[in-house]
C-alpha cells in the first residue's frame, strides 16, 4: 500500500482558508520526481511526460465526502483511474495531490509507491483511495 505524505505548507493553506475540501476541485498528478515536504504548488512538482494517456495536470479526484463527526473531520475522495492509450504512461513512483481550484494550485499531499510503475498501452492504473478512512483526517 502506498504511503501518504503531507506537504509542510497544507496545514498553513488549510487555516488560511486556501482550500475549501469540501467543493474546490481537487486533482492527482503523477511524477517520478521525488516531491519535498517543503514543495508548496504543483510548479514544484516535475510531471510524467503529456500522452498516451496522461495530460499534464493530473486528473480529477470527485468528493466522496467531507464531513466531521464528534470533532473529527474526514475527507473521502473516489478512485482515480488512468488508462494508457497508444503508448505507456511513467514511469512514476508519486502520485500528488493539490487543489486546482487554488489560485496557485497549492499542493495537500503524495503518495509513494516504493517503486517506478510504468501503465503499458491498453492498461490502467487506479488510485485507490481509501474509502472507509479517507484521505486524511483532522482531530
């Protein structure tokens, strides 16, 4: 199971009203670069080459919920699915999340998957996000 791994800069942006979890536009990008804790907007994050498949910028990650219950806030995102067409995707090892609705599209958080992956040409990669725990958390 991948790793997940907030940037430094999420918990500023989140009490500086930067990300509203529940309705801004939230994204995944995949990279083969490894992302810093420090790394503060997707600019700092070298992407997998656009093509077969992948566009630079990542694809959506839908809200499944946001919500809090006895003082603990939990956000669900659904699975995001990259299919390779007429050639591979990757390799990449990190998966990053940011908000694209963000003026500056400010980073949340990556996962590492221990490994380069390489998606060949009529195959897909899903990122599955935990549904019963959520991305994260906050107490």
């Amino acid at each position: 199971m991948a790793t997940f791994n907030k940037f430094q800069s999420f918990v500023e942006a989140l009490a500086e009203k930067v990300h509203n979890l529940q309705s801004d536009t939230l994204r995944v990008a995949l990279s083969n670069s490894i992302p810093l804790a420090t790394n503060t907007v997707l600019a700092n994050i070298t992407q997998i080459a656009n093509g077969n498949g992948y566009t630079t910028g990542g694809a959506p990650a839908a809200q499944t919920s946001s919500q809090q219950t006895s003082g603990t806030y939990k956000l669900v995102l659904s699975d995001v699915t990259f299919t390779a067409t007429s050639g591979s995707i990757g390799p990449f090892q990190y998966v990053v999340l940011y908000n694209d609705t963000a003026t500056n599209d400010e980073l949340i958080g990556w996962y590492d998957y221990g490994t380069a992956l390489t998606i060949t040409a009529g195959n897909s990669f899903t990122v599955d996000f935990d549904g019963t725990n959520g991305v994260l958390t906050i107490t």
